[in-house]
C-alpha cells in the first residue's frame, strides 16, 4: 500500500497583522541571515586560504557550508519579503521545502 497523496502548493498566512510585527518579524531574519553569511562566508574563506586545512574533513565541512548558503539564501529572504506584504505568495517555499526533504531522507 503506497501513499498517494501529494500537493503542489500551500498558502502561507500572514505573520501578523500589525505593522510593527511585521518589522520585528524582518529584522529578526535580517539578523539571522546575515549572522548565518558571515559565519558561513568565515568558514569558506578559512578553509579556501589554509593549505592546512584541506583535508577530507574540511573538504566535507567546506560542502555544508556552501550547502547552507544556497538553502538559506532561497528561504530567508523570501520570508522577509513576505513578512512585507500583505498577501503572501504561494508556492514561495515549495522548492527550499522539497530540497530539505530530499536531503533529510
């Protein structure tokens, strides 16, 4: 017995009605992802610039640091943008969604 249920888009709700949630909703992602761009843009340049560091192990930790860079560059700012405006996307998260599915399983 397989599953066979499936979608192709969802809604997302507004994060909050007021505006001042909303700017508080902003600027706590801007916070989060440019504290998660330096860290990974430090983890990158260490490993790039070190000849010492280029072993398998870094080599790995380099790949995950490249990985969250382009998986939170394609979620967090939509989710900014969308914590903006009035009436949300659809379909904004669906492709982040199924990438983080496929990686996890």
């Amino acid at each position: 017995m397989s599953n066979s249920s499936s979608f192709s888009e969802f809604l997302l709700l507004a994060f909050a009605d007021t505006r001042q949630l909303q700017l508080l909703h902003f600027t706590l992602f801007l916070g989060v992802y440019l504290v998660a761009l330096l860290g990974n843009g430090l983890i990158i340049t260490a490993i790039a610039c070190d000849h010492r560091l280029h072993t398998p192990m870094y080599f790995f930790l380099l790949n995950l640091s490249l990985l969250d860079l382009g998986s939170i560059s394609i979620t967090v700012p939509k989710s900014m943008a969308n914590s903006l405006n009035r009436p949300p996307s659809t379909l904004c998260a669906l492709p982040s969604w199924h990438l983080e599915c496929w990686w996890c399983c």
